[in-house]
C-alpha cells in the first residue's frame, strides 16, 4: 500500500516568521497535536508540537521551537517505509512532500490505525502480546496539575493513567487536557551574582540580578480535576484489530492493559500496534 492513499491531504501548515502564541491558538482550533512549518517559499522546514510548547514555555518565537529532523516521505512510497521511519526516529508523524519539498500531506500513527488497521480483518488472529508496554509511567489521582505535566513529559508519553489511593485505575489524563487550560505567564525572578573579587563583596554583599521570564501556569487542582474517569481498557490477548477498532470509536491512542479485576499490567499505544504491518 502506497502512503499517498492513507495520508491526509494539504495540512494546515504555519509559515515563519510566527509566534508561540500564534501556534498555541492553531492547535486550541483544529485540535492536533503538530503543523508542518515552511517557510515564505513555502518548502518544509519542519515541525512544531503540541510538546515542544509546553516544554518550551519561555520561548516566543516559533522558529526556535522547530523540530527539523524529522521523517519525510514521498506519496508514491510503500507504507512499510513510512512505518519504519516513525518507529526509527520515535515519532507519530511523517510528512510527505513533492519533488520540491512543499508539503502535500501528512500521514499520522491515528491515519494508519483508522484507515488500515481497522479495517484489516486479517488482524483478528494477531494479539497485541508481543505489542503493549509493560512499563508504564502512573500519577495518583491528587497529584497536582504541574507534576502531572512533568510525570507526562518524563514518561515520553501523550496520556499517562491516574491510580487512586489502592492503586486503581480510576482515569487517564493527556496533554491536550492540560493544555486546554493553561496560560503563558510572565514573571519576575530575583538571582544572586556571584562576586569577581573579595573587594566585590566589600562594596555590596549580596548583588542580585532581576530579570523577566515566561512560564506555562496551570490552574492549582489535583489531575483528578482534569482527567477523563471513562477509561477504555484492553486485555492482554485482545486482537490488534479490535485495538484499533476501540482507537477509532473512542478516538484515542493508547488504552490501558488489564487483567482480572482491573490490575494495570500495561498500556498499549497506537504507536505500538503499527509495528505488525513490518511483521507482514
């Protein structure tokens, strides 16, 4: 299968010059987690995410939020190809571009489970198994909102599920949900200078340096405020094309692994699954 027939066709790309809060109002609207960005001639020049704004809080100018080393394919190319260049350099996405580099579209991890995997019913006698995450980043549910993110970032993860106090899952949380209700802030912050010489200290003991800086503010509440309690699960033995089927119905990416009465073994994430199309 060639990725022109699975890929989304001419993406809402962000040209440069742009500002972080320009992109932070594009994925507030079309609800994505990236944009290709291109230049004034409109050819590639790469891509900014949801995460890298939210790692990046003090940061403005969009050009220095830029990933440009990313995976880029061609229409005509076989899906295998783009598979494994997402899974080589560990990201959900790959553009495709046109002899000139301008890009045409865009083919995502949640394209391939929706529009291939779904709908495979060879995948029926495929278990995830050899597929889901056995290790998998937890927050309790009273954890605050700005250790969430953390947790979130740490774990290399888009959602990471919530635990009450026996351990339980009780919900899952990603960063969409957080972004959804933060805002940039700018503040003061105070610093020490550090003297040049004895005769420094003499004439002033504790010099300081005040300077303004830009951090990402999270409303003060516990995760369990924000987090999505209808969690759907799977089991270790479901098939990959059931997976996919609950990723398309309830669109999301990744679903706890259960077993018995709601033990957490797991997470199975949609970036996980699509490692069997190498396998065909």
């Amino acid at each position: 299968m060639k990725v022109g027939t699975l890929m989304t066709k001419d993406p809402v790309v962000i040209q440069l010059p742009a500002t972080r809060e320009y992109a932070i109002g594009l994925f507030r609207k079309h609800k994505v987690r990236s944009f290709p960005v291109v230049g004034k001639d409109g050819k590639l020049v790469g891509i900014v995410s949801i995460k890298r704004i939210l790692l990046h809080p003090d940061e403005d100018q969009l050009a220095m939020l830029v990933r440009r080393n990313l995976p880029v394919v061609k229409a005509t190319d076989d899906l295998k190809k783009a598979v494994r260049e997402m899974l080589e350099m560990d990201y959900r996405r790959v553009v495709v571009v046109d002899d000139e580099n301008r890009p045409v579209g865009i083919l995502t991890v949640g394209d391939i489970v929706r529009r291939y995997l779904a709908k495979n019913e060879n995948l029926k006698e495929v278990t995830i198994e050899p597929y889901y995450q056995r290790n998998v980043g937890v927050v309790w549910k009273g954890t605050p909102l700005k250790a969430a993110l953390k947790a979130l970032l740490l774990s290399n993860s888009m959602a990471i599920p919530v635990i009450d106090d026996e351990g339980h899952l009780v919900g899952m949380v990603d960063e969409t949900d957080l972004l959804k209700d933060s805002e940039v802030i700018r503040i003061v912050k105070q610093t020490a200078l550090a003297a040049q010489s004895e005769e420094d200290w003499i004439l002033e003991s504790n010099p300081t340096l005040l300077f303004e800086k830009a951090e990402l503010q999270l409303p003060k509440k516990p995760v369990e405020g924000i987090m999505n309690p209808n969690v759907i699960v799977a089991t270790p033995h479901m098939s990959v094309y059931d997976v996919a089927q609950k990723m398309v119905k309830y669109n999301i990416e990744q679903l706890p692994v259960i077993r018995g009465q709601g033990e957490l073994v797991g997470i199975v994430r949609d970036m996980d699954i699509i490692k069997v199309i190498l396998n065909k």
